[in-house]
C-alpha cells in the first residue's frame, strides 16, 4: 500500500527512529512507543487494503466516527497503551497524519 506522510518529523521517526521536533519529543523517549509505531507502519505496506488491518487484532484498527471533512482512522501502536496513530484512508493508499498522545483518551487510569 502507498504510504504518505503528512509531517516531515514522521518519515524522519520512521526511518531513523528518532527525530529532534518537540512534537514527538516524548514518544522519543520511549523505544516501546517508537518499536510499535514502526511496526504498525511496516504492517500498512504489506498490506493490500486498510480492512485487512483489522485481522492484526494487536492494533485495534477502528475507522473514527463524527469526522466531518475528511474520515481518520486509527491503530494503537503498543497493546496496552492509549498513543496511537490517526491516518486518512485514500484511494491510493494511506495519508498518516499524527501520533496522538493523549492520556486521558479510553479512561486511562494510569
């Protein structure tokens, strides 16, 4: 599948799994954060279409409702954890948008 990257810093974590923008800067400090992101990215490549996701059940793939201009989706990128990667489905593949980090998401009571 065609995988685009909206923002330089997610290419630049994907491939070298590492980046200097303050955005990710906490998703840097944690290599199990860093191992999943590039894990569920390495997933989105091989796979033909985003409904063959949800076979990964480790992902929790889920298209998000009450998205007006444009529908997300996401996957977790570690079981367990509330971070997780929000993307925009095209007809020619995947646009990755952001990580969302957000600790409040799913009740996390940690």
């Amino acid at each position: 599948m065609v995988i685009t990257f909206r923002d330089d810093a997610l290419s630049e974590l994907y491939t070298t799994g590492k980046t200097n923008d303050r955005k990710y800067k906490q998703i840097c400090k944690n290599k199990r954060l860093i191992d999943g992101y590039i894990r569920a990215v390495n997933i989105m490549y091989n796979v033909d279409c985003t409904a063959k996701l949800s076979a990964f059940s480790f992902l929790h793939y889920e298209k998000l409702k009450y998205q007006r201009d444009e529908p997300k989706s996401s996957v977790r990128l570690v079981n367990g954890l509330v971070e997780r990667l929000l993307f925009t489905e095209t007809e020619d593949g995947i646009e990755i948008e952001l990580i969302e980090i957000d600790s409040t998401h799913y009740g996390n009571k940690k």
